[in-house]
C-alpha cells in the first residue's frame, strides 16, 4: 500500500516544496516490490524485446539489434568487453548531466543530492541480496560479474530517481531501461549494433 506523502518528511525535509521529490520518494518505497534479475536467462519475450527495442532507440541507437544473453558465463564476458563504455556509455552520460541540470532548476542541490542518495542507499541492499542469492543458487563464483550485476542495478535507480526528479516521463531512456530491470532483467550494454541483454 502507498504510503502517504507525509511518510517521507524524514528523508525528504523539503518535499512540500518541491513537487517531483514526491515522486522520488514514492520511486524509493516500490524498489523492494522490483524482481531483480529474476528473469536472466529466460528466453526473452515479445514484450521484453519490445522494450528493449524502445529503450535502445530513444537512446539513440535505433539500428541496435537486441543480443540474447543466455548464461552468466555469455553475461561475464559481456559485461567485460573492452569497448563497452564508449558511444552508449557517452550517450547515457550526456543524458544523466542533463537531467541533473534540469532538476537542479527544479530542486536544490543539496536535497537532490539527499534524495539520490537515499535511493541508493534503499536500492543497494535489495539489489546486492536478490544478485548473491541468485549467485550461490547457481554457483556462480565471479564476484567481479557480481558486483557488476549489482552496480548496473543500483545506476539505474539513480538514473530512474534523476528521471522523476527532472520531472520527465516515462519514455525517457532511462526510465526504460529501468522498466528491463523492472522485467528482471540485465541490460548489460550497447556494443556496436549489438544490445546485449541478459
């Protein structure tokens, strides 16, 4: 059940006075409802595909053919690829220092930042339990692919707070590559054309 707004005076001091952090804190209660990483390895469905393909195009890479990730071992060396930070990584980090800009003539500086980091402070306990469960339920022993696993779910959220807090909408990239989490799964990167999804 929502709680009421009045719930989050504590994190969020200033939340009469700044409409989107109503939707930042609200954001922040429905992150452990979220099935992180329930899905990966699943065979990707018609409606996964589709959001993986709307995600990928409002980003900027409409020719970006959606990649299967099958396996953990398939997401390691994805995960690992030499040239994954590059034009998609320039692309999200563009987006991100706009959105902050945009909120930041919405909100104060300091109570953004209050507010991301009450997200992440929220979301990394959830994201690190779900990922080691799954990992020891699967044997998996790489605890760098665990901690990536993790942090790409933990910026997402961040990405997905700064979203709201911009006061933008639900078809802004990052909101649907949050929605892939949503899913349970792991957009790992865009690679070239390739948009590996695990």
């Amino acid at each position: 059940m929502m709680q009421d707004d009045s719930d989050f005076s504590d994190d969020f001091p200033d939340i009469e006075e700044y409409p989107t952090l109503v939707s930042v804190a609200r954001f922040t209660q429905l992150l452990p409802q979220v099935s992180w990483f329930q899905s990966v390895g699943l065979p990707l469905g018609k409606g996964t595909i589709e959001a993986a393909n709307r995600y990928a195009q409002a980003l900027g890479f409409p020719n970006a053919y959606v990649a299967e990730i099958e396996n953990w071992e398939e997401a390691a060396y994805a995960a690992a690829s030499p040239d994954w930070n590059s034009e998609w990584w320039e692309a999200e980090e563009q987006l991100r220092v706009a959105l902050t800009a945009s909120a930041l003539e919405l909100i104060t500086e300091e109570d953004l930042n209050m507010a991301l980091t009450h997200i992440s402070a929220t979301a990394s306990p959830l994201v690190s339990h779900a990922v080691e469960n799954m990992a020891e339920e699967q044997g998996i022993e790489d605890e760098e692919l665990i901690r990536a696993a993790a942090g790409a779910a933990i910026q997402t959220c961040h990405q997905a707070a700064l979203v709201l807090a911009a006061g933008e909408e639900d078809d802004h990239p990052f909101a649907l590559k949050y929605k892939l989490f949503e899913m349970g799964r792991w957009p790992i990167a865009i690679t070239g054309n390739s948009f590996n999804l695990f």
